[in-house]
C-alpha cells in the first residue's frame, strides 16, 4: 500500500525518492501513528515533503490515493501479519473475556459480529442524514434555532458543520513556485546571478589576517583590513514598454527595483514591442533622446548579462519585416538585431511576463523565443531562477 502511495505522490509531481519512503515506513513501524488518518497525513507529510512548495502538490495526492478513507486499518493490515494482531489482541483479555469470545465462536465470528454492527450504524447514520436533509436540518439547512438564532451553515446550537480534512483545505497552494513574484521574492532570486570579488578600499576586518599576524607579533594586536567582497556581475537590462506591456507594469517595476538593488554593475534600456536601431533610457523623452542600439552593443563588452523583458506579443512582421515596427521606419527587420545581440554576448534571456501556457498561441512568441535560442522564461520564481542558472554558467 505504501508503494501505490509513492507512485501516486510522484504521479503529481511530488519530488520523493526511496529514502524518503524508508523513512516513512521506519517511522510506522514504530507505530508513531495507529488507525488515525489525520496522524498519518501528518506524518507522511513530515516524511516525505522537503520543501514546503510541494504542500499542496502533496495534499492533491493524498486527498486523491485516500479518498473516503476514515482509518488506517486498511494500511496497517496489510504491513502487520494477522496472526501477530491476533497473538496481542488476545494477550490483552482476561482469561474470563477469552472464555465467553470461545463460547460466541472464537475470534472470526466475534469480528464478523463487530463488521455487522458497523454496517448497520452506517447505514443507520446514512438513512438519518437523509431525513435531516429532507426536512431542511442538514448541513445547509436554515430552520432557527428556538431562539430565533443560527449557528453556522443555519444550525442550531446543538448542530457542528463537519470537519473539513486538512489536506482539502489547501492552504500552501501560494508557496508554489509558479507564483507572480513580489519585490522581495524577485531580490532572493536574482542572487543565483552573483560573482562576488573584492575590489575598491579596505572596507572590512580580515579576521584571519589580523589573528595570524598577531600570533606572529608574540600577541600584539596587528589588526589587518581587506577589501569588501561585491557583486561584480555587469547586466544590460532592456524594458518592452507600453502597448500590451501596460497589464505587466507594477511586476516589471517590482522587478527593475529589485535588479537596481541587487546589480551594482546595471544598465537598463526601453524598447517597444521588438528591439530595433534605437533603444531610450527615459519614456519622457523618447521621441528626442534615443540611444543608439550599435553604440552599446560596441560600449558594453561580452562578459555583460544581457535580459530582455517583454511579452513578445506583436505581429509577426515586426520581427521579420524592415519597416514592420508600429512606430518608425525600421531599416533593419528586429531578427536582425537580436541576432548581433546573441553572437555578441554569451549569456542572453528573454522574461516574458505572460503565463508560460499561453506562450504556444502567439506565433511572435515562440519566433522571438527560437532567436533567443531557447532562453525564454516565464517571470515567475522558477522562471526566474532558471533564468539566472542559464547566466552563470
């Protein structure tokens, strides 16, 4: 049974592995839960997940595998021999209790006596509800209390709603990681792009430079300084703006912002829709103080990180066409120009703001991510994580 569990975690993407089913069943054989579903969820939880974005991934495979299961008897039948259940059940009766089970028939008929009782509670319990339901006291119903009042769901004071199972109620679903990301998420992120080395003044202690050089003055305090350590990773960053991009604004905000913090060594650029001959730095005065595109391609050396950021939602020949820009004269067709950006700087990506799903309905989509040879992501956390993974290495 704990096998089937496994493969139904991994059908739904649950990142588990043997270790971690060993452990689950190390943990019952201790009997750290017995016959209790809410025990076990726990448990298993605690076992098997490792990072805390696969909780609802898990609890949509646990509600699914244990679907109307209200006890573990099931799972701890089929891991414990019956002959031992039946050794400690019968250790713990007195010889008088042992006396009467043998004169109703021994244990198999006294168990197929307890089966029975439970079947008729459970039918008895069904055919109850039903009624309640037909005269409006269920769950939903509304009739008052006799005081006029009503409890929740419009019961009285003597009704409680049933527990909802804490796996069903999902409340991790926001830490997954294909969430829209915040300022601070976007900062954690943008730190798998660091090299870190130390340049400028002497800004901090070198403890072990001045314990050694102290030792070796006889216990002198020699107190040494070095150069902090800094963020040397130089990025281009280019902003599509306007147009369509004018749904994704405030997470493109939160993304520049955050990349200022992170990147000391950062220029960043707008462009409309596709990039073309000119690029501007600000929107105020775009018209009259364009940049041109080859004079940074020729400031800015190779060892830059190049970031596009923009939808790529557009007409197809505003790609692939001189002239197709909606705004000017393009001598050159927008293909041409992310083919110089791509063959003069190694690291290049493209962060498209749309959901990722959606990517394969636009044609310009998917031209722009095959001209970026690939190097799409969604601006989500993973997206952007894997986005800096592609420019360190």
């Amino acid at each position: 049974m704990l096998v089937n569990f496994f493969l139904t975690l991994r059908k739904h993407k649950v990142p588990v592995t043997i270790r971690e089913l060993l452990d689950l069943h190390q943990a019952l054989s201790q009997h750290l839960v017995y016959a209790n579903i809410d025990d076990f969820y726990l448990l298993s939880r605690t076992c098997m997940v490792k990072d805390e974005k696969n909780y609802d991934k898990f609890d949509v495979a646990f509600g699914s595998y244990f679907k109307g299961l209200e006890d573990l008897h099931g799972l701890l039948q089929s891991m414990i021999p019956d002959e031992w259940m039946r050794r400690e059940f019968e250790k713990s009766l007195t010889p008088e209790e042992l006396k009467k089970i043998d004169d109703l028939g021994g244990l198999e008929k006294l168990f197929e006596e307890f089966k029975k009782e439970l079947e008729d509670a459970e039918k008895q319990a069904a055919k109850k509800a039903e009624e309640e339901a037909k005269e409006g006291k269920g769950e939903e119903g509304d009739k008052p209390n006799p005081k006029g009042k009503k409890g929740p769901g419009g019961q009285g004071p003597g009704k409680k709603k049933k527990a909802k199972k804490t796996w069903n109620q999902r409340e991790y679903k926001n830490l997954d990681d294909s969430i829209e990301l915040g300022t601070r998420n976007i900062k954690i992120a943008l730190r798998r792009l660091r090299k870190f080395a130390r340049t400028g003044l002497e800004e901090e202690l070198d403890l072990d430079g001045t314990i050694k050089h102290t030792a070796d003055n006889g216990g002198m305090l020699d107190i040494r300084m070095r150069s902090e350590r800094k963020n040397t990773v130089k990025v281009l960053l280019f902003f599509d703006i306007g147009g369509s991009m004018d749904a994704h604004v405030k997470i493109c905000e939160e993304l520049f912002s955050a990349s200022r913090t992170e990147f000391k060594h950062m220029e960043s650029y707008y462009f409309h829709n596709f990039i073309y001959e000119s690029v501007w730095k600000d929107n105020r005065r775009r018209s009259n103080e364009r940049l041109s595109t080859m004079d940074i391609l020729n400031k800015y050396t190779h060892d830059y990180k190049v970031v596009f950021v923009g939808d790529a939602t557009m007409a197809p020949y505003e790609i692939t066409h001189a002239g197709g820009s909606v705004e000017h004269w393009n001598e050159e067709t927008g293909a041409e120009w992310i083919h110089r950006f791509t063959n003069g700087y190694d690291k290049l990506v493209w962060i498209n703001p749309t959901p990722e799903d959606t990517w394969e309905y636009s044609s310009s989509v998917s031209m722009t991510k095959d001209l970026v040879g690939g190097q799409m992501y969604p601006l989500t956390i993973a997206g952007l994580e894997n986005a800096m993974q592609t420019l360190t290495r």
